[in-house]
C-alpha cells in the first residue's frame, strides 16, 4: 500500500469515526430505552431533531445578543439544547408511553410512530419545511500529513465530535455503573416488579431513562448541527434509522454495543461510500446487519435470551 | 374513591401548563427565518399564551372527566357487584358501536364531498337494516339446519357489520353521489384494507413483527410495470405472477430471520423495506431510479378497453355495450376489482385460518416452545405466514400500479410500513373486521380534514396515540379463538 493509498484510507477512517460517534450517541438513547421498557422508541430520532432545531435556534440568538466567543457560545448552546430536549423526552414519555405500560406489546410502538408523525410536522409547521443553513461555527482544522499530491486533515469540529463523545460515553459508563441512579436503572432493567417492591420509584426511573437518552440525543443533534451545518425537519427519521440500526447490532440493550454498533455504522458507511458508492451505502450496513444476526441472533454484545416456559 | 379536590386539580393543571410553557418556548414561541443575513430569530408569545391556557383547560377538564368517570364507575361498582357476563356482552356492544361509529365518518366525508347527505345516510342505514335483518333471519335458520346456532352475540353482531359493509362498497360505486373522487377514495381504502389483511397474516394471525411490509408492495408493483414494459404482459397475466413474486421475496427474506425474535425481527424487516427501497431508486436501467416507470396498461374486461381510443387488438367497452363513453367507467372498474381481490383475500384467509396451517401460525403466535413440542414445524409456518402475507401485498402493489398507471419508489417509503402496521394494529391484531374499519380511518382522516390541510398529519399523530391510549388493544380487541372447546363435550 503506498503513501497516499494509506492516506485516503485514514482520511475516511476519520470521517466514518466522526459520523459515528454521532450515531453511538444517539444509539444510547434506544438501547437504554429497550433494556428498561422493552420498546422500540420510534420518536428517538425526532428527539435529536429537535435537539438539532433547539441548537441552530440559540446559535442565531446568541449572535443576534454578541455573543461571539466560540467556547463561551458552544456551552451555552449546549445547555439549552439539551435542557429543552430533554423536557420533549420527559414528556413524550410522560404522554404516549406510560399509560401504555403492561399493553400489548405492540402498543407503544404504535404510539411511537404517531408520536413520530406528531413532533415532525409539529417541527415543519412551527419552524418551517425550508432546510435551515447555520453560518459556521468552528472554522479550521490540524493537517495531519501533507504530501504526494494529497493531504490528511481532521478538522477541529471532528476532534470535538470524537473527543466530547469519547468523555460523554466515558461518563455514561461511570454514571450506569456507580451511582444510585445507575443502579435503580439497572434493577428496574432485571425486573421491575422486584424492582418497586424493594422501594425504587421505577416511573421516576423510567423518566430519568428518558431524560438520558434524551440528553444525549441533544448533545447528537448539536454536534450534527456544526457538522453539517444545515438541518430540516426531516433529519431524524433517517439518522434514528440507523441509530436503531447501530443499537440492534451491538446487540439492544447493551450500553457498549451500542457505543460500538454506532461506529461501526459510521465506519461502514464511510468506507463503502468512500471506495465503492454513496448510493448503496444503506443497503451496505442493513446487509452487515442481516449478516451479524443470522450468526449472533442477539447482536454484537448482547447476552443471548433465554427462553423461559 | 372520593373525588380529588379542585385545589389538587388546578395544581395539577398549573403544571401541566408550566411543562408546555417550557416545551412551547423553543418552538412556537421561537422560530428562525432565513435571510441574506444568515438565519434571522423571530418571536411569536401571544401563540405561546394562547398554547399555555389551552393545555391548562384541557388538562382541568380531563381531569374533571376522569373524576366524573371514576365516581360512577363507583356507584355502579356498588349497585352490581357480580354482572361479569353482563360486562362482557356490553364490552362486545362497545366494540360494535365504536365500529358502528368509525363507519360513520364517510358519510361525513361524502357530505363534504358535496353529495346530498340524506341520500347517504339512508343507503347507510338500510345497508345496516339489512345487515341485521338478514342476522336475524340466519339466527331462525341456521338453527334450524344445523340444529344449534353456537355464535354468541359477538360474531353475530361482527357478522351483520360485515354484511352492511360489503353492501354498503358494492353499491358504491353506482350511487347517485358516487363521483370521481369518492370511487377513488374508495378505491384507495380498498388497497389499504387489502394490504392490512396481508399484513395482518404475518403480524395478527403469526405474530411476527414486519416493519418492512411496504417492500411486497413495492416489488408488486414494479413486477408488473417491469413485465409489461419488457414483455408486454397485461394485467391479469401479471396479477398472479406478481403475488408469486412477492411470495418469492417473503420466503427468501423469511431464511435469514427463521432465528430472530420481536423487535431484532422488526429492524430486520424495516431494513428489508430499506434495501428494496434504496435498490429500486439507484438500479436506473431497470427500474428508471427516480422518474420511476409510466406508461402501465390498463387492466381491461375480457379484451375490452375502458379507454376512449383503446390499443391495438382490443375493442372499447362503450363500443360494445352501446353506454357512452364516460372516464368514470373505468374507475368504477378498477373499484370493482381491487373489491373482488379484497373479498377473495379476506374469505381464503379465513379458510386458512381454519387449515393446519392456519392453526400452526395463530399457536406459534401464542408460544413458539409449545408449539415446537407438539411436533409443529415453525420453519414451515413461518416461512408460509411470510409468504402468504407477501403475497397479498404484491396484488396489492400491481393493482395499485395497474390503477396509476405509474410507478416510482416515492410511493414506497417506510412511513407506507408504519401506516400499514398502524391498521392491523389500531383495528385490533387478528380482526379482519378491525382491519376494515382502521383502513378508513387511516385513510379517511387526513382526507376529512384538507380544510386545514397544514395541520392534518399533527392531527393524525396525536390521533394515533389517542386512540392507542384508549384502546391498547385496538378498536376491536376481542381476540377471537379459531378453536373452542365446548364445555359439555363436543
């Protein structure tokens, strides 16, 4: 393999890392939604689309008020975003899927779906169907190798993307893993019944589940913003497709499958519209995915189900 | 249960507004406008008082009605403590009238359409009349030949609804008020109904979950744009072969999933409807990408054509029958049609029913272990549930191609999938009566409400929810057994 051979193949093993990252961070939503309730949540990805509407909103307002400082900027964006997301989250829940809880199964997925319709056409009435182009946040980016006629880059909004993910996920791990919070959530996971009667509230649980998912979905749909740096209404169906996608890979229900499952997404599709075509790239990672679950029913990582008469 | 207190009420509303308050912000309140500028911050806050006081009336009013609710529910609950058969003759009722009344709604409709109403409600109502009547009637008969009418209220009830109804769309169509629009609206609800009984084979009646239903649709319909293109293959030569190649299709994607379970199943499917989608759209020499494929023939009577000019080798139908020509006629057809392959659909799905087969899906539904240890193979059902869903999906499709005359992926997107499982699921899983009533009303709403146009998709999601929070179970969720024991031996 020569030089720039090797240089095109980390050229798109950057751009698949950055793409998905986004697509673990989404993915988390749905695999910590699955584990706890067991339903597919369908409205997810219009959740990050309305993380992504939130952010391009504050971006303008803030600097409508001045407020130029870039990190300054990018924080308070942040926190908005996933502060309102977050309150979509809590609601939508609140709204569609709890008075569904111990219904047949296929209930809330219904439910989901409507409430899919619902948040995207409420999204294109309020804000408008026109696709809504930001002014770049972040310019700029390290060359990382130069020579033989092409150039290895990352730019400063893919480090950003990898390196937030790297220590949001970290922190997700630490928070699952250690705190109170964590437990509850992985109790109610095992058995909710069980779960309530030794005194965890599980709605509140569940909620909070929301919340998280949620937030992560927000912080997605700010990072997507100041990537692509334009958005429609219409970006969540597509990303929470393969954020789903990515989930079921890792094996649902499994916090580093989806971590894992949401990159490999990313690389593949980098790769395949890198060396082969853009069009079929889709086709490219269901097919890996048809693929993985005829030899792993379960995913990636997830811990094979035990059926029980 | 004592009546919660206005206090707690107004509390509960105040939050509830505080919550939209929140939510309304960043986007009724908040919206951007593009401008030469970059994008501009508008505000709007009258809509977001006005979205603030609607949820907090709302929300004291539901709360109201649920305490009204709950108090005579209360007081009934003391009065008769021990009626359960009561109840569940009144639930059936229920079912019934609900039904009754989600079969109102295009009557409605045809009022707006502009037809006298009075006209039809009274064919409604005599279609009902009748229905009953001959229930009736069938009540002092059957028993007779077959010495004991077993039915109980329910299926006779869902029996006369099914009467009227197929009373009801025959006669359609040469109604007085019948116009272009309503012959293909109807014509329209028909296709849904056919793809929610495919549907409902693969998700009712074996409980396998298909996101992806949308594809059988897709390869029905270029199956047979394809084959008249290439090979000049007419519609009824095409019909069978299409159902046969969506049945191909089902059996091939069922191989890979044979293992897989609930909601792997689903992302499988949904990717199967994907990657039919996607390859439909970029495979530009066969199938013509994005322009999709024009010029379909139309299904014709035995040779005759329903054009004003028809094609080489064929005689027009307003030629030999002496009636003038009108474009009406050909809709009118097309109606007849996708009607006769409903009615087919629905009666050799409930012969199936009654098949081993059948019976194999409904037991793999309820437990795929004990289903293994009685000896039933869940490769063969599943793989026929598939097929035979598959297979009414592609009639589906080349009718519906044969209808427009045109075929392109546009037509075959995911939310197609979701509808379609939105029917089967909505009209309760397993019911083809279900089936027929949740097609109208899916396809109905969004019609009923083009005053408002912009708003109807929002009103039809939270449609969606509403009625899924009501009824979890579907419209009618009584799930009826193919196979009763009878309590004093049979």
């Amino acid at each position: 393999m020569d030089a720039s051979a090797l240089g095109t193949f980390l050229q798109y093993l950057i751009n698949g890392l950055t793409l998905g990252a986004i697509y673990g961070l989404i993915a988390i939503g749905y695999t910590m939604v699955y584990g706890i309730i067991r339903m597919i949540n369908f409205a997810h990805g219009e959740i990050y689309m309305i993380g992504a509407f939130v952010a391009v909103t504050t971006f303008s307002l803030l600097a409508s008020l001045g407020v130029t400082a870039v990190p300054l900027a990018l924080l308070l964006v942040l926190l908005v975003s996933i502060f309102f997301t977050a309150a979509y989250g809590w609601t939508v829940e609140r709204i569609a899927y709890r008075p569904l809880r111990g219904a047949p199964k296929l209930a809330p997925l219904i439910s989901a779906i409507g409430m899919s319709i619902f948040l995207q056409n409420y999204v294109m009435q309020t804000q408008g169907s026109r696709p809504k182009p930001l002014a770049p946040v972040m310019n700029g980016g390290i060359t990382l190798w130069n020579g033989d006629g092409f150039t290895l880059s990352i730019s400063y909004i893919q480090l950003f993307i990898i390196l937030l993910t790297l220590v949001l996920m970290l922190g997700f791990t630490q928070l699952i893993g250690r705190t109170a919070l964590g437990r509850a959530q992985r109790a109610c996971e095992q058995d909710r019944t069980m779960a309530g009667l030794l005194g965890i509230n599980v709605d509140r649980t569940i909620s909070l589940t929301f919340v998280m998912g949620a937030t992560l979905a927000a912080v997605a749909g700010v990072l997507v913003t100041m990537y692509y740096g334009v958005i429609d209404f219409y970006i969540g169906f597509l990303a929470g497709m393969k954020a789903f996608t990515a989930a079921v890979l890792g094996g649902i229900g499994s916090l580093p499958g989806a971590m894992l499952g949401g990159l490999l997404i990313g690389l593949i599709e980098a790769f395949f519209t890198g060396y082969i075509s853009g069009a079929y790239k889709d086709v490219a990672s269901f097919s890996v995915l048809i693929a993985v679950l005829v030899f792993r029913p379960t995913g990636l990582l997830g811990r094979p189900d035990i059926e029980k008469v | 249960m004592a009546t919660v207190a206005l206090p707690t009420r107004l509390k509960d509303a105040a939050i509830a507004a505080g919550l939209a308050l929140v939510l309304a912000i960043p986007f009724i309140g908040l919206f951007t406008v593009s401008t030469d500028q970059g994008l501009v911050v508008n505000s709007r806050w009258s809509w977001v008082a006005w979205a603030v006081g609607l949820v907090f009336a709302g929300r004291l009013l539901l709360g109201a009605g649920r305490d009204a609710l709950a108090a005579r529910a209360n007081r009934k609950n003391n009065e008769h403590i021990d009626l359960t058969n009561h109840h569940k003759n009144n639930r059936i009722l229920r079912g019934i009238a609900i039904g009754f009344v989600v079969f109102i709604v295009p009557v409605f409709f045809l009022i707006y359409g502009g037809a006298s109403g009075i006209q039809i409600i009274l064919a409604l109502v005599i279609c009902l009349l009748i229905g009953f009547f001959l229930d009736i009637l069938g009540g002092f008969v059957l028993p007779a030949l077959k010495k004991v009418d077993r039915s109980s209220v329910g299926t006779r009830l869902t029996r006369a609804f099914m009467v009227a109804a197929l009373l009801f769309a025959v006669t359609l169509p040469f109604m007085p008020y019948s116009d272009r629009y309503i012959i293909d609206l109807g014509t329209t609800v028909l296709i849904y109904i056919l793809l929610g009984l495919g549907l409902n084979v693969t998700v009712g009646l074996a409980g396998l979950l298909d996101l992806g239903f949308v594809a059988f649709y897709a390869i029905g319909a270029y199956s047979f744009a394809l084959l008249s293109k290439f090979f000049g293959l007419d519609f009824w030569v095409c019909l069978p072969l299409s159902g046969l190649i969506a049945a191909g299709f089902g059996v091939l994607l069922s191989l890979p999933i044979l293992r897989l379970r609930g909601d792997y199943l689903a992302i499988v499917t949904l990717g199967f409807g994907e990657i039919t989608r996607i390859v439909i759209l970029n495979w530009q020499g066969l199938t013509g990408g994005p322009n999709g494929v024009s010029g379909i023939p139309r299904p014709g009577l035995f040779g005759l054509s329903f054009e004003r000019r028809p094609p080489e080798g064929m005689v027009s139908f307003h030629e030999v029958t002496g009636i003038g020509f009108s474009g009406e006629h050909r809709l009118m057809f097309l109606y007849l049609i996708v009607l006769a392959l409903v009615c087919l659909a629905a009666w050799v799905i409930n012969r199936l029913r009654a098949l081993p087969v059948g019976r194999a899906w409904e037991a793999l539904r309820e437990d795929e272990i004990a289903c293994r240890s009685l000896g039933i193979n869940p490769t063969a059902s599943k793989v026929s549930a598939y097929a035979i869903g598959g297979m009414m999906g592609g009639f589906a499709g080349c009718f519906f191609a044969a209808r427009q005359g045109f075929v392109s992926p546009e037509s075959f997107g995911f939310i197609e999938s979701a509808l379609i499982l939105a029917i089967v699921v909505l009209g309760g899983m397993g019911s083809q009566v279900g089936v027929v009533i949740a097609a109208l009303f899916i396809v109905m709403l969004p019609e009923l409400g083009r005053e408002f146009a912009d708003y109807r998709m929002i009103v039809f999601g939270l449609a969606m929810i509403t009625i899924m929070v009501w009824r979890p179970g579907g419209l009618l969720s009584t799930r009826v057994p193919t196979v009763k024991l009878d309590q004093k031996g049979a």
